[in-house]
C-alpha cells in the first residue's frame, strides 16, 4: 500500500475522533475560569480523555494520530512517496 493511501485511510478514519480531542480539549482551557458548571467539566474531561467510552480507545487514536504525523513526514520528506 502506497504511503500517501495509507496517510488519506487513516486521517479519514480518525478524523471525527481528532475533531472531538480539539473541541473538548478547546474546551477545556476554560476550566478554571468557572465558565460552565462543573458537571459540565467533568463531562468534558471524561470525553476528552475517552473515560466515558472505553480506556483503550484513546490508546487506538493516539497510535492513530502517530500513523498520520509520520506518513505525512514521510510524503513531505519524500516527494514521490
């Protein structure tokens, strides 16, 4: 499988789980400055750090995240990948 395949797959998949640890984690800046109610918080830090879904998936994303930084170093690096 061509490496620019396999960085478009991958980025695809994992796109919607990247957008969720950006807007959570966006979110979350906030936390001190008492701007949302602390359920609120609590909700957000259970989805951000995927508490409230399932331990390992965060293991999943994040092994997803490195697979698109480095084929993208790879494309960027060598031109004809």
């Amino acid at each position: 499988m061509k490496i620019r395949k396999l960085h478009r797959i991958t980025a695809i998949i994992f796109s919607p789980f990247f957008l969720l640890l950006a807007v959570s984690g966006s979110a979350l800046l906030f936390r001190k400055a008492e701007v949302y109610p602390k359920a609120t918080k609590e909700l957000l830090v259970s989805l951000h750090t995927w508490e409230i879904i399932a331990p390992y998936i965060g293991i999943i994303g994040g092994l997803g995240l490195l697979t698109v930084i480095i084929t993208g170093w790879i494309i960027f690096f060598k031109r004809n990948a």
